[in-house]
C-alpha cells in the first residue's frame, strides 16, 4: 500500500489510525480468503505508533506487534533496504510538481520484484 500524505499535515494517532484501516483494507482486497488472521506488524516506537488509540485498533484487528528495541537504528528495514533504492532511483530523477513525483515512485513500488521485498524481509530477520 503507497499513501501519500499532503503538504503539512502531521502524523498523529488519529492519522496512523486512518493509514492502519487502510492497510487492512488492501490487504483484505489482494488477499481474498487468504486472511487467516496472522498479519505481524513492525513498527518503531514513535508517539503515533504507540498511542492507545492504536493500540486499541491493532487489538481489534487482531494483528501481532513485532517488537522493536527501544534504540536500534539496523532494525529499519525501510532505511536499509527499500529506501536505499528509493533515494537511488529518486537522485537521478527530476520531477516537475508533485503528482509526477508520486507517481514515478507508485509505479517504483509497484514494479519492484516480490523476491526484492522477500530479501529484505531476510535481511531484517537476521539482523533481529
């Protein structure tokens, strides 16, 4: 799921409450059937993340928090692997407004290999 956020808007329980039905929505429409109930979630310890209103809503749901060590910058599997191709692929890219922006990295993720997603999920459980 990409969800792009406006210009100045903060993130705060309220929005990650918003993003987080988002999430199960499209997970519940590509995987039809397949939602046994098992979703693990890893997620840093940010004032959003934690909040009890989510917390709440992530009971609800009936997913697993993965916990994450209270200081452990290696443990960002979005800084080490997906993000490191992102900035890569946006530093030799210029962009006329915002919408080509968002787009040109929709179309990046959407294009991304699975077997790219599946090895840094590997990468991240190691250096668990």
């Amino acid at each position: 799921m990409v969800d792009f956020m406006p210009k100045g808007t903060t993130i705060n329980a309220n929005r990650y409450c918003e993003t987080l039905r988002k999430l199960l929505r499209a997970i519940q429409n590509r995987r039809r059937g397949m939602l046994s109930g098992l979703i693990v979630l890893f997620h840093d310890n940010a004032c959003p993340h934690s909040a009890a209103p989510n917390q709440e809503l992530l009971d609800q749901f009936g997913w697993e928090i993965f916990d994450h060590p209270p200081y452990s910058p290696d443990l960002a599997p979005s800084d080490f692997h997906l993000f490191l191709k992102l900035k890569e692929f946006l530093g030799v890219n210029r962009f006329g407004s915002d919408e080509e922006l968002e787009n040109a990295v929709t179309t990046w993720l959407n294009e991304l290999a699975a077997e790219e997603y599946g090895m840094g999920i590997l990468k991240f459980v190691d250096r668990y």
